[in-house]
C-alpha cells in the first residue's frame, strides 16, 4: 500500500461563471474535502492522506447549486511508483479555471 498526502490547492484564476468557486476534492469518487470558497490567487491548506494500491485519481470541482451541475475543474493520477519523490504539482484548467494542487505518494 501507498499512501497518497493532499498538501494544498492554489487558485490563480476562477471558473468562467460569476464569483469564487466552491471547491472540492474527491479522490477515487469519494468526497475527502471541501468546500473551500476561492477566489484568484488563494490558496489552502488541504492536509489530507488517503491510503492506496497501484493508482488513485485525484479530482477537483466547483460546487453549484441545483439544478446547475458541478463544474469539472480537472483531473490526475498519482502513483505508488512516485513514492518518496517529494511533493509534486498538477496542473488543472477546467471551465476556463487555473488550479495547482500539491501532494506527495509514500510507501
């Protein structure tokens, strides 16, 4: 088993709808954070581990309010082979949006 570490989420810029975004993680399906109000140039400290096989996807969205569905903000994989390489940075630009969101793997 691997264990995957959500360090923090970074907004440089909102979703193209009006207003911050409300924002929150899922990892493998799965709710683990949020919802966090951000708007550009915020940032949050997530501090969230999750243990893991092989792979986790990792996904991030805009909370909306009925009957509007979530806004995909985007998407990644970690890797139990990424264990004990530092923290890494994904880079996500759904709906007109620009995350970075940090993490670490260990083993």
């Amino acid at each position: 088993m691997a264990t995957l570490t959500l360090n923090k989420i970074r907004c440089h810029r909102t979703t193209s709808g009006p207003g911050d975004d409300d924002v929150y993680i899922k990892v493998d399906g799965i709710r683990v954070w949020g919802e966090a109000e951000m708007g550009d140039d915020d940032s949050e400290d997530i501090d969230v581990s999750q243990s893991f096989g092989t792979k986790v996807k990792v996904s991030v969205w805009d909370a909306d309010d009925a009957p509007s569905p979530d806004d995909f903000l985007g998407a990644f994989w970690a890797h139990k082979s990424q264990a004990g390489t530092g923290e890494q940075a994904e880079v996500l630009t759904g709906d007109g949006s620009y995350y970075d969101v940090f993490y670490e793997v260990s083993s």
